[in-house]
C-alpha cells in the first residue's frame, strides 16, 4: 500500500468523511474515492467500516 493509500486508511479510521479527508491532504474527493476503491481492492474489503476494522486487526468478512 502507498504511503497515501496508507494515509486514507488512517483518516478513515478516525472516521473522517471523504470531504474532510481531501480537504486535509489537499485533493479531490474524486482523488479520495479512487484511493478508496484502490484500497478496497487490495485489502478485500468493501466498505469503510470493514476497512476501518481490517486495518485495527479485527476479523471481519469482507
């Protein structure tokens, strides 16, 4: 994972909203939604909520 991807993880741990996290790392919330579905893809997940708790450690399904 980039070290961006890696950044946007963190973010969405904390629970920030797309927009909040573009206007933090100075990029479109299109640029953020694209991290996003990139990420998702390689963690094998499919929402913020599993991402969140994948990236904690926690087992939970896809």
């Amino acid at each position: 994972m980039s070290v961006r991807e890696s950044e946007i993880v963190r973010m969405v741990r904390l629970g920030m909203p797309n927009r909040d996290i573009a206007d933090t790392l100075v990029i479109s919330v299109k640029t953020v939604e694209a991290h996003l579905t990139r990420i998702f893809r390689k963690t094998g997940v499919r929402s913020r909520t599993a991402l969140a708790a994948a990236a904690a450690g926690a087992a939970v399904p896809g």
